[in-house]
C-alpha cells in the first residue's frame, strides 16, 4: 500500500499482492505539488512510505536477526550491477520502487529496521516474505505514522479479517483453485479496505490489473467501474502492471534483452530456465550468475533484474504522465494479484505483413520507380549510413523495420524490386505517395508531386497477393501513415484547399482503403495517425521568419494542434469501421503520443535536450534545415551523432526516434491486436 498525504488529502497505493508472497504498499507523504521539476520527474514529493515483500524489500529481511542476516539476500551477487555490494535488494541492483522514487523526486527509500539512515523523506517497510493474507506485520508498523489520516490507515489496513494462505501453489493448489479460492478473497479483501480509504477521504485511485503469469485480471478491473459508480467524486484510474510487465516481454529486443534467453534466470544452478528451487541464488555451489544480467529479465527465477524493474517502471511512470485526469494532484490505490515468475509470456507473431504509406516508411519503392526515383535523395551517400543504400529516407532503420523485427518477421521488401522475395510481406510505401490520387489531387488545383503513387494504387498492387482470403488470416495491414504529402502539395501548390477542406476527403481515402483490404481478407489491421508535425525542423525553420507560437516542447502549437484534429477524426473513422467489421481488429497506432513521449524523455534515451529538434543532416540555420538545399546536396554536412537528434533531415526522424516510437507503439497495440485470436 502506498499513501501520499497532503495537506488536504491522502494517496493511498496499493502496489500488488504476490501469491505466496507479496502484500506491496507505498505510502507517500506530501506537504505540496508544484508540477514536474527541471529533472523530468512525474511530480515532487516531501516523504514516501512503503510496505511489501521482496518484490520492494531494500534490506529489511537481512536485519530481521539471525535468519535474515543468514538468506543469499545478503550475499553477493545480489546487487552486484548498482551497489556493487549486497544490500538486501532481491536483484541484481535497483527495485522498480527506487526508479519510481527518483521519478518522484525522492532518494532511494531506507529500510525501517536500519536505525542508523536518515528517515527524513520517508521508510520501506516491505520485508521479503511478508504475505497478503497475514495481520502480524501491521502493527509493528504504527509507531512511524503520526498524522491521523494516516494512522487511520495503518489501523484499516492492520484490522482486515484475511486468511493465512501461504505459498499456495507451492503446497500443490492449482492455479485454478488458487483463482477460484484464494483470489476473490484477497480482491475483496483490498476493495473492501480501497473503499474505507474513500471513506477517510482518498480522492483519486489507481488500481493496476495483475502480472500477465497466472491471475486473471478481470477480478481487479471490476474496481474501474464499481468503485466510479459507488463514488462519483472519486477519480479511478487503472494502472496497467499486466501490460508494463507485458510491455518488457514483448519488447525484449527492442530493450537489449537476448530473445533466445530472456526467461532463463541469469544467477541459478541450470536446466531449461537456469532455475533449481533446492539452489537457489546465493547459495554455495551455485554458479556465477550470467555475463550480463541485463539480457535476462529474471535475476534469479523469482525476482526480476534491475533492467526489468527499469522498464516496467517507465512504462507506469509515462502512463501517469499521459494521463492528464491525474494532473496537479492525485491519489493511487493500486492492486494487482500475481504469481511467481512463470515462463508463458505471450508475444505477437504474424505470417506476413503488407504496409502502405509514404517516405516515413518506404523501404525502397520510390528508388525504384522509374519515374525519377533512381535520381533524388535516397541515392545521396547521406542516405546510406546505416542500411547500406536501402532507399530508406533515414540514417538507419524506420518505425516499420522495428515492428517487423518485433512480430518476427523480416524487414519487408519494396513492393517494386521484383529481384526480392515477398513469402512475409511486402511494402507497397512509397516516398512522396498520396493518400488521395493524382487526379483527385489535380481536379483541386494540386500539382508538384513526386510520384503518381497513391493508397488507391497500392491497393491495386496488393491483389497479386490476395489470391484468397485464408492466406491473409494471421497477416497484419499496416494502412498509413499517409496523408501529410496531400497538405504538402497543397501548400506548395498554391491551392484554394487548405487543411479543413482535405481533412475529411483524405480520411475518407484512408478509410476506404481499409474497408477494401479488409473486403480481401484482412482480419488484423493497424492504422497510424499523423506523427508531431510542429516538431519536425521543416516546420519550425519554415514558421520561424513568420514568428512561432511554442508548446512546452518548443514545438509549433497549431501545427501539433491540426495534427491532434486530424487523428480525432481519424479514430471515430475507425470507431465506424469496427461497427461495419465487428469481425475485423482494427487498431489506432498513435504516432503523434508516441513522438511526444521521446521528446518529453529525450535525455534519458540519449537524446541532446539543446539540439535535439536540429535536424542531424542539412545546411545551417538555427534548425540545420534548408529545403533548397536538402540533405544530400553538396553543401549539407551530418552532425557526428546521429541518435542524439529526433529528425534526420529535418522532413524524417533518425533511427533512434524510430526506435523508441516503435517501443511505445508496441506496449499500446499489442493487447489491442489480439494476437493468437
């Protein structure tokens, strides 16, 4: 449970509850909030207080006398990576608790037993083998609350009529028994005590769903719609630990994690998992753990490693953040029900894959294309830095390579090189491509387009593969993104059209597509929306000499702002689509949120903060960007670090905005896409 007291409310939090053993608790204290700090942190708090087991224990088990002092907590090589030194952490360095405090401006968190640390900003009072379902551990705890708030929720937590249940599954129930016997009644245990928090004036709560290894969430989802109808002032918000654990599965190779033995624990005594419950971690004769423990997820077949418990606490920390319900103050209650690290992770794995769009993902059509492909940018040696000549309008690998790789497929071949082979898939994308077609374009006034390449004639192309509808059955479509070269043209042509007017018509063409791929077979569709726009150098150089109106991430406000308008309205296409295609899964892919995620973490995923909206390729000016002398020409230069920039050329992202777009992307659709169904 956790708490953040204010002067005028409490946050209480519910972290999880391990089956055999975690009952998880963070208790926050607060005096104000003002905002995030200068350090990107989510908000800043005065003290945090948490209960737990080994899950959040930072070394209270190996102060607890003899016993404790004598488990393989205390012994290296538990936390070898951080500390280099053992502190009682069961990992190999940092918990998901101490990333979560330095997200909120804290220290890492003293154990309560360690009388020698300075308790100033807050005590752990999580133990490794504390269990859900036992009282003894409460009041041992009341002498360090004072206020009566929150006194009066030790008091509640510590007086909760729970059965003693210990290790259930170790002592041979089944998961079935255990979801049937013992779940319901710690869930309603936990609801029972979230509403008595309400009652003491909790405001705001945040309940997590379970881990995706054995538990099913929907005991702890009820909470989303009970707790917001019996209490209409009380904000609910669900806070996704089954996803933020499923994320960094699903993501292994995208987070440096081995995908051939990301489930074997990294310090064991062997076998298929590298885990052996008679040699556990620590104990004499076990091994040396794994060279790098940071390609494993688990450190020692029960606990997860510092790397892991990194990554799930982004994922939670960025889900607060979007969340703007939960802005400028807020309260958790979080719950989640889980069992000990299992290996039947599930991850998404397609057939094939067919994409269309434009140069955000064109892997090689438009050099291709007779019509003057061979003769523009993708033949500029700036272009072949990382992919070897590819075609590809980046320095390296563009959102869709990342996706495929992810769904174990190949990068997809350009639908136009014949030379190539397309058994997985193929890219129809091409560079300069339209949504609407040519002559749409033209009976607008719209002219100076690159390609005659449009959604319509791509389609037209994809019937060479559709020779029937069960081929398509486990293939995904990625239909966009597409659209922006329509607003481009129009711009540059002088047209009467402007962005109201082509909105409706361009989304209609997107939609359409849809519907027709769909009409061949499709099952799975994934459908992009605009990205950032008033964040690309293009923009920003362009807008400067007429004076910019920023954002908070310097960005061109109405430019994000028409975007913003267009995926709205993109979404409720695709809301009509599903109604029409009840059989069909089509998923919203949010390049815009995912964009704006890299840009609010630049920093810590490597990025320059001061140039990082510098395009990396171009010819000077104070965004290195200059469209009569494009990346490529003879007087562009590239700066010396590409993965330091979001654009490459100041019209395209860089393979490391790529890389982290296609991360977010992949946590947010994945449960989306059904995958297996």
């Amino acid at each position: 449970m956790a708490v953040i007291a204010r002067r005028d409310f409490s946050l209480i939090s519910f972290m999880s509850i391990f089956i055999p053993s975690l009952f998880f608790a963070l208790l926050f204290s607060l005096n104000s909030i003002n905002g995030k700090d200068e350090t990107n942190s989510l908000y800043v708090f005065d003290t945090m207080y948490q209960f737990g087991d080994s899950i959040s224990d930072t070394g209270n088990l190996i102060r607890e006398g003899p016993l404790g002092a004598s488990t393989p907590f205390s012994r290296f090589p538990y936390g070898d990576t951080y500390f280099n030194k053992p502190t009682g952490r069961c990992s190999n360095g940092l918990l998901m608790i101490d990333f979560i405090a330095k997200e909120l401006g804290l220290p890492h968190l003293n154990p309560y037993l360690d009388k020698e640390a300075d308790f100033q900003h807050g005590a752990n009072f999580a133990v490794a083998g504390s269990t859900a379902l036992d009282t003894s551990f409460w009041p041992r705890t009341e002498l360090w609350f004072r206020s009566p708030t929150v006194h009066s929720v030790s008091s509640l937590i510590g007086s909760q009529t729970i059965s003693n249940q210990s290790a259930p599954l170790s002592l041979g129930k089944t998961i079935d028994e255990v979801k049937a016997d013992l779940v319901p009644k710690v869930v309603q245990t936990i609801k029972s005590a979230a509403e008595k928090i309400i009652d003491l004036g909790g405001v705001n709560l945040v309940i997590p769903g379970n881990f995706p290894i054995g538990c099913l969430p929907i005991y702890l989802t009820a909470f989303k719609t009970d707790d917001s109808e019996e209490h209409p002032d009380v904000l609910t918000v669900y806070a996704d630990y089954y996803n933020a654990f499923k994320s960094v599965l699903d993501n292994a190779t995208l987070h440096g994690f081995d995908k051939e033995s990301v489930l074997k624990a990294c310090c064991g005594s062997g076998g298929d998992y590298n885990f052996d419950l008679t040699k556990l971690c620590g104990f004499d004769g076990v091994p040396a753990p794994c060279p790098d423990p940071d390609k494993r997820l688990s450190w020692d077949g029960i606990h997860m490693t510092q790397k892991a418990h990194k990554f799930m606490a982004e994922y939670l920390v960025r889900s607060f953040k979007l969340d703007n319900s939960m802005i400028p103050s807020f309260a958790f209650v979080f719950v989640v029900v889980i069992v000990p690290f299992v290996a039947n992770a599930h991850n998404c794995s397609f057939d094939a894959m067919y994409n269309f769009g434009d140069s955000l993902s064109d892997t090689g059509n438009l050099a291709q294309e007779l019509f003057g492909g061979t003769q523009i940018l993708q033949n500029a040696i700036m272009y072949k830095n990382s992919m070897s000549s590819s075609g590809r309008c980046s320095n390296g690998k563009l959102l869709i390579d990342f996706l495929a790789e992810d769904f174990n497929l190949p990068l997809l071949n350009p639908s136009l090189d014949k030379s190539k082979s397309f058994d997985k898939g193929a890219n129809f994308a091409v560079a300069g491509a339209t949504a609407l077609t040519i002559e749409t374009l033209n009976g607008m006034g719209i002219h100076s387009i690159a390609t005659r390449s449009s959604l319509l004639s791509n389609l037209v192309g994809l019937k060479i593969f559709a020779t029937c509808k069960e081929k398509f059955k486990n293939t995904l479509f990625v239909v966009g993104e597409i659209g922006g070269n329509d607003f481009n043209y129009a711009a540059t042509s002088g047209s009467v059209e402007g962005e109201l007017e082509l909105t409706p018509i361009i989304i209609g063409a997107i939609k359409s597509a849809v519907q027709k791929v769909i009409d061949m077979g499709a099952s799975k569709v994934l459908v992009p929306g605009q990205f950032a726009t008033g964040c690309i150098p293009m923009s920003l150089a362009t807008m400067q000499a007429y004076g910019m109106n920023s954002d908070e991430n310097h960005c061109i406000k109405s430019y994000n702002v028409g975007a913003e308008g267009f995926n709205y309205l993109l979404k409720q296409a695709l809301s009509d689509l599903r109604q029409s295609n009840p059989d069909a899964v089509i998923v919203y892919a949010d390049y815009y949120k995912s964009m704006i995620n890299v840009l609010n973490n630049a920093q810590k995923y490597g990025f320059d903060p001061q140039n990082i909206l510098k395009a990396c390729c171009g010819s000077g000016g104070l965004f290195n960007f200059d469209l009569s002398s494009f990346c490529g020409t003879p007087t562009s230069t590239v700066c010396s670090n590409p993965n330091q920039r979001l654009s490459w050329d100041g019209l395209h992202l860089s393979e490391n905005t790529y890389k982290y777009m296609a991360e977010w992307i992949l946590a947010d659709i994945k449960p989306q896409l059904k995958c297996g169904a």
